[in-house]
C-alpha cells in the first residue's frame, strides 16, 4: 500500500515537472513579461526569480522530474518483482517485465498526458503554478547549482561556453500576444495602438500592388499640353502632384509639383520632375525604403509587360500601418451603407481585407484580386451586367452599378 502512495506521488510530481518544462518552452515569452504586472508583489517575485533564466528554469524541471523517476522507479520494482516472480523465475525476464510496465505506465501518465494538456494554455498554467514554482526552485537550488557548475565546467573542457540566458521575445511571441488579443477582443473595439502592431508586423508581407491607385483612377497630363491645361487640372482636382506622360499613360515620364506652377513656367517639360519604376511584386517595406532613399513620394508601378499598372505614393504605405489617412483633399468617399445588420451596399472598389476586419466578414481571398469588384469578376469571369447576382458563400451579391470596363455599386446581403 505504502508503495502505491509512493508511485502515485513520485508520477504526480514527473508530470507537474515535464508539464511545467513544456509549458515554458512553448510559452509567450512577451505575455509572460506582461503578466508579471497582474500579479501580487510575491507572486510578481517569484515569477521574476525562476523565469528570467531559461536554463535555470529548465535545469530546476529536470532535476526534479528525474528525483521523481528514481523515486518511481525503485517503488515501481518493490511493487512489481513479488508478482511477477510468482509466474517468472529469471532475473532477467523480471528485470525486461518491470522496465516495459514501468516505461509504459510513466509514458502515459507523466510524459504524454502532461505535456499535451500544459500545451493548451501554457502561460495561464505557469501563472497559476507560480507558487510551487517557487517552492521547488529553491528547494533544487544546490542540486541545480551544481549541475549548471558541472555543465558550464564538461563544456569549458571542450572549447565551448554557456552563454548567459535572460528572458527574451521576439516577433513571433509579439504576433501571438497580438493574435490572442484580438482574438479575445473579436466581438469588441480593438485598441488602435494592438491594431498598428499588427499592421506593422504584416507590413512585410504586403505587395504595392493591394496599396497602389490603379491605372484607370490616373490623372495625368501629356507633355505637349500647354501649361494652362496642367494648372486647370490642378485646380480642379487640388491634388499637389500630377503625372506627366508622352503619347500614352503606358509611357510616364514624370510628374510635377504644384509648387513648380508660381516659377510661371513656359511649358510642361521645363518643370518636370523624374519619377522611379516599380513592380507590382514589390513589397510595401522595400518600397517605404525606396521612398526614404530617393526622398519623393510617388512612384509608377509596371507590370509584368512594362505597362503602368498604377501609381503608388508614400501615403498608401504609411496607411498600411496606421489606415485610412484623410487629409483636406479627401472629400470622395467610396459608398459604404449599412442597410441593417444583413444587407449592406458598397463601392466594388473596397478591399476584401478591409470588408472582413471592419464587418467580420469571410469573403474569400486570392492574390488574382484586392478588391469587392475583383471578386466578383473572378468568379463571373466577365464583367456582369446591372442586376447580376452570384451567391459567394453565405452571401448573395448584386451588382448594382457598372460601366463598360467595370463594377462600380453592389448591394450585399447575409444569408445567414
């Protein structure tokens, strides 16, 4: 009986010990530093004490999980060799029959079970845990203490060093810490400063061409116009720069600044400004340091063929980390209305991206389009006529407004 109690103890303690082990390797290093805020001062203590130093931690959890399998072990050999001597006479066979049961039982119940469920919640489960943490971390200290002298002295032998551990996080502890919170926060107002976190770690991963002014919005002036036509067009549009081409949008030679206009220039040529080439394929990071090198603020983009695809300027990258930057020129907006909680009306111009954060929508995705309009034409595989409808999941789409080249207005409704 007493070997029993002794077992059951010494299979309690291997699992706290390899849970707690695992539970640390797979934590949030980030939210671990966090959660010392939410704590007591004792508890903030401990904390600090015994997960600051990684290979203390992990040192002090097999210490104690390999005391708890000598423990189990010798009980486990008390309690097996009566029994298994009454059906088996050779040390050896009693000796192969006590390890295979052994080996299995401690697999299950303190190597596998554990480190699964300490892998649910790893951060809650050491925060929970922080006091016999505590408790066994200087309780192992000598032993642990040796054990790192031992270790740091076999590896100085051989050439190498332990370097000094301390408690680090890195980018992909921040992007978990900042999916758990907006996961948690789906159904409430995600703090602004956790969203441009999140814009910022995804800022390397986006393509100029889900930011850039397409071909068709351009507003441009061919070379040969006289000046008067480029300030009319200033006038009418109050944009700051406008594009400059030769014989076709497909040929931009440049662009100009409405400053340039008060120098009463005698043609367009003589203010011209260079303009830089990029692909579609560059990524927003490259193109911010792009803009940072050449110290301007527009760009072509070009696809594949040498056409200009659209244009791409500073503040369609800046508005990737912190959106929609409006400004006084601002004054058209792309129709968005909510008619009630299941029917909605949109600009074909919205991003898909930007439907599913803001109304929580599942709108599939796809690197062939950016945008509502896009969708659509992907599926349909041709430009609809007014009044088309297409079901894309639970939703059914209606065009409500198009021209010849494109989608302008639909209606959207939730079918569920």
């Amino acid at each position: 009986m007493n070997s029993l109690i002794i077992i059951f103890i010494s299979i309690l303690f291997s699992a706290f010990f390899s849970g707690m082990e695992i539970a640390y390797i797979s934590s949030n290093k980030l939210k671990i530093e966090l959660d010392k805020n939410k704590l007591n001062s004792f508890s903030a203590f401990a904390f600090q004490r015994i997960l600051c130093s990684p290979s203390n931690f992990i040192s002090t959890m097999l210490v104690g999980n390999n005391i708890s399998l000598v423990i189990y072990g010798i009980s486990m050999a008390k309690l097996l060799e009566p029994k298994i001597e009454i059906y088996i006479q050779s040390s050896l066979l009693i000796l192969l029959f006590q390890t295979l049961i052994s080996t299995l039982v401690i697999l299950v119940t303190a190597e596998f079970f554990p480190k699964v469920f300490f892998r649910l919640n790893p951060n809650r489960l050491l925060r929970i845990s922080v006091i016999p943490l505590i408790f066994f971390h200087f309780l192992l200290l000598p032993i642990v203490t040796v054990v790192l002298f031992l270790s740091k002295s076999g590896l100085k032998m051989i050439g190498l060093s332990l370097v000094e551990d301390s408690l680090v996080f890195g980018k992909i502890d921040l992007e978990e810490y900042l999916k758990v919170n907006l996961n948690e926060n789906a159904k409430k107002n995600i703090d602004v400063e956790v969203q441009i976190l999140q814009n910022a770690l995804d800022f390397s991963n986006i393509k100029i061409r889900e930011s850039m002014l397409p071909r068709t919005d351009i507003i441009a002036v061919e070379v040969s116009k006289p000046i008067d036509d480029l300030v009319n067009i200033f006038i009418e549009t109050k944009l700051s720069k406008v594009l400059i081409y030769k014989e076709n949008i497909d040929n931009i030679i440049g662009y100009t600044h409405s400053n340039e206009i008060f120098k009463s220039p005698k043609n367009i040529i003589s203010i011209l400004i260079p303009i830089s080439y990029v692909p579609e394929s560059m990524m927003a990071n490259d193109m911010l340091t792009l803009f940072i090198k050449e110290r301007k603020g527009i760009a072509v983009v070009v696809d594949e063929f040498g056409g200009t695809s659209g244009i791409i300027t500073l503040e369609d990258v800046v508005e990737e980390i912190f959106g929609e930057i409006e400004d006084e020129h601002d004054n058209e907006k792309d129709l968005e209305i909510k008619l009630n909680d299941t029917s909605f009306r949109f600009s074909a111009r919205l991003e898909i991206d930007y439907l599913n954060n803001k109304y929580k929508f599942n709108l599939p995705k796809s690197e062939e389009y950016e945008t509502l309009g896009g969708l659509l034409i992907s599926k349909l595989e041709d430009i609809p006529v007014k009044n088309t409808e297409i079901k894309i999941g639970n939703f059914v789409i209606v065009v409500d407004e198009v021209s010849e080249t494109k989608i302008l207005s639909v209606s959207l409704i939730k079918t569920d």
